[in-house]
C-alpha cells in the first residue's frame, strides 16, 4: 500500500513539474519544445519553472497571426495566377483568336509571374 501512495506521490510531483510543457502542447504552440526544454532544463529552478509556466500560458502575438495570414494570401494568390496563367496557355493554343480584352490580362499576369522568378 505504501508503494502505491509513493507511486502516486511521484507521479503527481511529474505531472506538476511538467505542467508548463503539457500547457504549450495542449494549446498547440509552435514553439513548444522549447517551453518543454525550459522547463526540464531550468524548471528545477522555481524561476525557470515560473518562467516556463507563463511562456506557455501567453498568447501567440497577433504579428506572427497577421504574418502568418499575410503568406497564406500570398501563396493562395501565387497558386491561382499559376492556375489562371496555364487555362490562358491551353486556351490559346487552341484557339486560334484571342479576345483582345483577355490579351493584356494575360500578359500582365505572365510579366508579373517572370518578376517574381527573378526576385
């Protein structure tokens, strides 16, 4: 019976220590390996413990939210002008006419994929 309140007592003791790293993996934190590498490194010290604890309790930055977005926009954007340059590319080799309203679209989004190669 004592081993089993000794287990429970080290079990309990590991879970409380390890509360700051089951914190960040819980609310998916990007950077949470190294909130768990805080904690097990310095969280012997109850200021690195602390430290860890609000690391993984504070809110991911709304600039890294805006940045985050701000890619994704960019890449959305990227894969729809590929998707639109190549329709226009089928289309006008089998057709022999362009409607001259699609012409410069066309080659504004063809000069603007050649830039973005470049840079």
């Amino acid at each position: 019976m004592l081993k089993i309140i000794e287990g429970a007592v080290i079990m309990g003791a590991l879970m409380l220590y390890l509360a700051p790293a089951m914190i960040a993996d819980a609310r998916e934190r990007e950077d949470a390996f190294a909130v768990t590498m805080v904690n097990i490194l310095l969280g012997w010290t109850v200021i690195g413990w602390f430290a860890a604890l609000v690391w993984a309790r504070h809110p991911v930055s709304d600039r890294r939210m805006k940045h985050f977005a701000r890619r994704a926009q960019r890449a959305v954007a990227r894969v729809t002008i590929d998707a639109i340059v190549a329709r226009a590319e089928r289309r006008a080799g089998s057709i022999p006419v362009l409607n001259p309203r699609v012409v410069p679209v066309v080659t504004r989004i063809a000069a603007n994929r050649r830039y973005q190669q470049r840079g």
